[in-house]
C-alpha cells in the first residue's frame, strides 16, 4: 500500500467498538483486562474487523463507565498495566488491526488532580483550567444532557464556594478551552498515546469545547480553532492518525467539523441511525432517503462512521418531537428501556430476535456510505439487562461459550462487573461465539461472510451514493460507484414479500452478479427490472458488462 492510501485507512476500515472491562477477564477478578483481550483477538481478525474503537480504560472512579478521567496517563489498575496496553497494541499491529482510543477533552472527573487543585483555592496556579462562576445563571438556556439526572449545568463546589460547569454528570467538571494551558495539557496527553502508537482517537463530546454567553454553547468558531490547532499538530507529527468526531448535531452542524478538511478525518452521522430503525417499523424508505439527501458533501479525505447501536442509548437528539415518541412507542413500550432521550436496548433484542431484521440491518450498516462500526456482542445477537442502572444493561459481559460465567471469567459469578445475561432467549447457553462458530447458519458466520464482501469492494467505504426511486416506497434501493466498480443494493423494508420495478436503462446491458453466491442474474434490457424480494430481504448485485 502507498503511504497516501494508507493514511486514508479510516475510509475503508470496518470498526468494533469495546469496553475492555466487558470483554474477557484473563485473571478471574471479575474484571475484562488487557490481557484477557489480547487472547482474544484472534477471534477478532477472524471476523473481518480492521480497526478497533477501546472505550476509555483510564484511571476512573467509574462514575460514568470510565468517561470520568482521573489520569490521561496510564491504564485503570483493573485492566492491567500500561505495559499489558503496549503487549495489546503490538498484538493488534500484528495481526493489521488499528486501534482507536477515546480521548476526552471536554470534561475530567472531580476526582483527576488538575480539578482537586482547581477547587482547592481560588488562587491556585490551576484555578483557571475550568470553568467557574459566583452564580448559576451564567449560559442560560444551554440543554442538559443528561436529563434524568441533572437538573443544572452549573454545580456548586463546597470547597472554594462557587459554581462550576459542566455538560454531564456534576462529577464531571468541563475544561476550560479558553485557556491555552488546557489546551497544551491536552496536547501533551495524545501525544503520549501517540508515540506508544495508537492510530487515532474518538473526541468525546467534541461540540461543547468553549462556552460564549449569548449562545448554546455548541458548534462555537472558537471550539473548531481548536480542532484546527490540534490537527495541524498532529498532521505535522504524526500523519496518518485519525480524528473522529463525537458531536451528536445534525449533519449540516457535523459538516462543520471537517473544515476543509482541516479539522477532523471523521464524524459520526447520528441522524441516519434512528432513522434506519424508523424506515423498518415503518416499512417505508423515506426517513433513510431524508436524512441522506440533508447531508452535505464532506471533503474527500473525510467519511462519515456509521453505526447502529453502541455503549449509549439510541439518541433520539437528532430526531422531531413526533419521531422521537414513535421510536418510544415502537421499540421502547416498557419504560425501563428509556433513559435521558434515548432507548438503552442492543439490537438483537429491538428486532425482537428476527434474524431477518437482524440481518437487513446488518446489511444497511454494511452498504451506506461511510465507515461501519459493530458494537461488540452485536455480532451473536447479544441481548441487553434493562434492569441494570444508567446505561449499564448494553454494558453486560461478552457472551464466548456456555461455560462459567459464558467464558468471560473464572471469578465466582457474584464477583463479575455486572451479572452476564443468563434468560431463556439471550442467555449465554443460547447466545454464544463459540456454539455459533460451529454452525454454519449461525448470526456470527453470516456476519464474517457479510464482512467479506464488504471488505472485497472498496465500493462500498468509498464509493458515491444514488438512489433509485421506484414506486414500491417499501423498498429501498440504490446504486454504489467507485471507479470501475458499480453495486446495486435494494432491500426490502417490509415484513411481506415485495416486488419491485427498478430503473436501470443508465446500465442496460449490464449483468446483475449477487454478490453472496455468485450468480449471475438476467441481464438489464429495455423494460424496468423485476425484482421479487421476501420479508426484510436484501440483495447486493455487484454489475458488470459481460
Ligand atoms: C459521551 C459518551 C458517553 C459519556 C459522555 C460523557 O457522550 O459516549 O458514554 O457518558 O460522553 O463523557
Ligand atoms: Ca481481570
């Protein structure tokens, strides 16, 4: 590989998102640890991922899974040392897979030095590295985020008796951007990670940096002359790591966050996500369509990372008021299952367990434009622990056989992190990599072949999108082109059998070859092109002129 494609190897990478802790405790604490997802990688190459998104694995008092950094520096003593995060990062290297830490800028925990300092004395050197104020009606009007729980984005410190801001949890004290010390302490800590050499990083809650009266405090020119500063640095000294953006804004918001492709690689597109479930409830390809069509162009070093389901609830931030109670009404009747504006619930488990559906989503992520992230366990259609607090039941530990503990850990089960899913229909003797590794049918073989195309063709990480618009708006189809390579995906949105008419005469006499079994399908002529589809069935046609 060139070293220009190479550093576009975001564009064409498959990602699966972790928590170590969730994952495969090697010394039967009860805990996931480094060395226990070194183990495990192997099983990771195997499926077709490229990369690998960590979730943070720093010193924490885990308030809020670990998002409440107590030290940028080193490993939460729990998962290991920093050597065991080298022994997996090497391990990672070897075997082509990159690995994308999280790096948390906007806020620190209450607990991390630089705030204990800040709080001590209203003269400390560090005074000024957050954001403090004698009232609380500073920045009025700036939404909560987390809405079950705060009530403020001001907190009061007892200590040096004012208040304090932060988007979060109270715990989680903002950084002040506004003073270029936090931005050089910031500065400091990447590159810490990136001479051990991590591949890039996820800037949690990127779109909150500075605070402006007046404003929401969001999407500020000051928030993105820091990204600039940050990525002029790093392409400077470390071309070829990557910047992804966790800015949870509508699309033309996000776009902002590419500059001209000067400040990050990459962003998370959160509309499209609620509305690829919305399209199949309402078996109707118009909310996917929407939001696409919304979308502005990025630069071409940039892409968009897709996803369906990851460590948080399914945000419903980014959808109206009437969309947002259809989602509820439709994948959240009980209403455990909802926290802040959001659904806390995996994939297997909103589908109802319908391997069909399953699949069509699997499918969607896998053939839109940009780049597909797979939350862990999504891969054997994990199921979640409503009754576990905050976030937590998507959190479970991940499910490897029908063993102790579904091989998670050797600890006595009362000593795990959070009890494993044990019911009738997820439980880890139904649900696991190792019984579905032996069967050929089985969610996580389908998942590797679906993988395999997908990594075949870098039509679909880098190609353009069109749609087609035939009559039967249950059907979604549309064409992928990349330089020689053209694709036609139409899937069926619906719980019947569908047929539709297509529009192809641009490629008549083009052959249609199915992408899974290789076969040839009749050939584009004159008339539109019949299609028949059963319940939530997709097909890839790959086209070629033979
Ligand atoms: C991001 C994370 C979420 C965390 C929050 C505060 O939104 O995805 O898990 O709670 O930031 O750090
Ligand atoms: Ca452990």
């Amino acid at each position: 590989m060139t070293l220009e494609k190479d550093n576009l190897w975001y564009k064409d990478a498959v990602i699966y998102q972790l928590h170590v802790r969730t994952f495969s405790d090697s010394n039967a604490d009860g805990i996931g640890d480094f060395a226990g997802l070194t183990q495990r990688l192997d099983y990771l190459e195997e499926l077709g991922i490229t990369a690998i998104w960590l979730l943070p694995f720093y010193p924490s008092p885990l308030r809020d899974d670990g998002y409440d950094i107590a030290d940028y520096t080193s490993v939460h003593a729990s998962y290991g040392s920093l050597e065991d995060f080298k022994t997996f990062l090497a391990e990672a290297h070897r075997r082509g897979l990159r690995i994308i830490i999280e790096m948390v800028l906007n806020h620190t925990s209450d607990q991390h030095p630089w705030f204990r300092e800040a709080r001590s004395s209203r003269e400390n050197p560090r005074r000024d590295w957050y954001v403090w104020s004698e009232t609380d009606t500073r920045y009025q009007g700036v939404p909560i985020v987390f809405v079950d729980t705060e009530t403020s984005n001001w907190a009061w410190d007892p200590i040096s008796k004012s208040y304090y801001w932060h988007r979060f949890f109270s715990h989680q004290p903002d950084l002040n951007f506004d003073n270029p010390a936090v931005f050089e302490a910031v500065w400091e800590v990447m590159k810490f990670w990136l001479n051990l050499g991590v591949d890039g990083f996820r800037l949690d809650a990127v779109a909150y940096l500075v605070e402006r009266e007046g404003t929401l405090c969001e999407n500020l020119p000051e928030t993105h002359a820091i990204i600039r500063e940050l990525r002029k640095r790093l392409d400077l000294a470390y071309p070829g790591a990557m910047l992804l953006a966790e800015a949870n804004q509508w699309p033309a918001d996000v776009r902002a966050y590419f500059g001209d492709g000067d400040e990050f690689h990459a962003a998370f597109h959160f509309p499209l996500m609620p509305r690829m479930f919305m399209a199949v409830k309402l078996e109707d390809r118009k909310p996917i369509i929407e939001i696409l069509d919304q979308t502005p162009e990025i630069p071409e070093s940039c892409q968009w990372f897709i996803f369906l389901r990851n460590h948080d609830e399914l945000t419903l931030e980014m959808v109206t008021d009437v969309e947002r109670d259809y989602m509820y009404d439709e994948y959240a009747t009980d209403k455990t299952m909802r926290i802040n504006r959001g659904i806390r619930r995996r994939l297997a488990p909103m589908m109802d367990n319908d391997r069909r559906q399953i699949e069509l989503l699997n499918g969607l992520l896998m053939s839109m434009p940009g780049t597909p992230i797979v939350y862990y366990g999504d891969e054997i259609g994990m199921g979640d622990n409503i009754y576990l607090g905050d976030r937590n039941g998507v959190r479970t530990p991940m499910q490897w056989n029908s063993a102790l503990n579904a091989g998670f850990s050797l600890a006595d089960p009362e000593r795990l992190y959070a009890p494993v899913i044990s019911n009738a229909v997820y439980g880890y003797q139904a649900v696991n990599a190792d019984s579905q590794k032996r069967s050929e049918h089985s969610l996580l073989r389908w998942m590797k072949s679906l993988l395999q195309v997908r990594n075949a063709f870098q039509v679909f990480s880098r190609g353009t999108i069109q749609f087609l618009n035939p009559s039967n708006h249950r059907v979604l189809a549309y064409m992928r082109q990349f330089g020689e390579e053209t694709v036609l995906v139409v899937n069926n949105l619906s719980s019947s059998a569908q047929a539709v008419e297509l529009d192809v005469q641009r490629y008549k006499g083009y052959i249609p070859i199915e992408m899974f079994g290789r076969n040839l399908f009749p050939r584009f002529g004159n008339s539109p092109y019949l299609l028949t589809l059963g319940p939530y069935q997709f097909y890839w046609f790959q086209l070629r002129r033979i």
